[in-house]
C-alpha cells in the first residue's frame, strides 16, 4: 500500500513539473490586470462538473487576493445567470476536454450579450474546439489520470487548481498586494487574525 501511494504522489507530481512554463502566464495575468484592476470589470470563472468545483476555488482565491471574481455557473448562465457578465469583465474558462458543450455555449452567450469579452481557457486538449476562441491557452500538460480506469478527474484537475494557485499568486505581485489587503477581505478565522497582525 505505501509503495502505491509513493507512486500515486509521483505521478501526481510529475504532472504538475510537465505543466508548460510559458509566456501565456504572463499573457493571462496582464488581460486579467487590465480589465479588472485597470477597466474595473471583473474576472468570470466557469467550469462544468469537477472543472467548476475548480473554478470556483479560483475565482474565491483571486477574490480574497484582491482581484474581484465571481463563478458562473454555465447552465445557471442560460437560465438568466448570464446577466452577471458586465462590460470590462473577463472569461476564464476550465474544461479538460477544450469541447464541453456548456462552455461553448456560454461562450456563444457571452460574446453575444458583449462581443469583445477576453477569453482566458484552461485545458488539456489544445486543439479542442474552445482554443479556436481563446486570447489566452493555458495548457495543463494533458496529464494521464491515476484513476485506475482513467476517467475520473484526478491529475487533471490537480493540474488546473496549480494553473489557478500560479496566475492568483503572479497577480498578487502585480498589483502588490500587502498583509493589510488581505486582512480587509479575509477578515474571520486564523488567516483573517494572521493578515492583520503581519505588518
């Protein structure tokens, strides 16, 4: 058992060292800047089952880390949830596949109700059909999952939680965000009393 579980944590590991290290960090980091630190939009997180449990944390995290972000749902969206999606806002997108039908719809949705939203995706399929819409990939590395039947969102998604922790920490250096910022957002609990009392 112990020797499976070494090996189940080096696969996982494995995985997030084969993530592309490129410019489109920097890419997704600026676009978000942009429109929300310096348009006053706001970051919109989707995802569908497993990828939306992703991409919620996400946009929870650049919230509390001073980037405004909020998660929408992609059925909720066609269902008057959409109305959430402002001008200056931005889109960033989780779908393994690069094909969920949900998230392209909500694309389709959302450039209709504001045509030049910016598109940031997170995916392991490169040539799926939400890359052709992109401004910005993200690409996890397509990681095989350790699920032992291999379809069970495991690496995948460790992959996209670590592509999330890189862009909300990279922000957080742009826009030097400081223990006292963090204290205003994150009043409650531990970190709430650690962020007040680190300055």
């Amino acid at each position: 058992m112990l020797d499976e579980i070494k090996e189940l944590l080096r696969r996982e590991s494995e995985a997030i060292l084969n993530i592309p290290a490129t410019e489109a960090f920097a890419e997704a980091t600026d676009l978000i800047r942009k429109n929300v630190h310096e348009k006053r939009g706001k970051l919109v997180c989707s995802g569908m089952g497993k990828a939306g449990q992703i991409a919620i944390n996400i946009a929870t995290t650049f919230s509390s880390t001073g980037t405004p972000a909020v998660f929408l749902h992609p059925s909720d969206a066609q269902h008057g949830d959409l109305g959430v999606i402002q001008e200056n806002d931005i889109l960033l997108l989780i779908s393994n596949s690069g094909k969920t039908r949900e998230i392209i719809e909500l694309v389709g949705l959302a450039k209709g109700l504001h045509p030049g939203i910016p598109l940031i995706i997170i995916t392991g399929n490169p040539q799926g059909d939400l890359v052709r819409q992109a401004d910005v990939l993200l690409y996890t590395g397509h990681p095989e999952e350790v699920c032992p039947l291999g379809l069970t969102p495991t690496t995948s998604t460790t992959t996209m939680t670590v592509i999330g922790d890189i862009m909300v920490v990279l922000m957080m250096k742009q826009i030097g965000f400081k223990p006292a910022d963090y204290a205003k957002r994150h009043h409650g609990g531990y970190l709430g009393i650690k962020s007040r009392n680190s300055d």
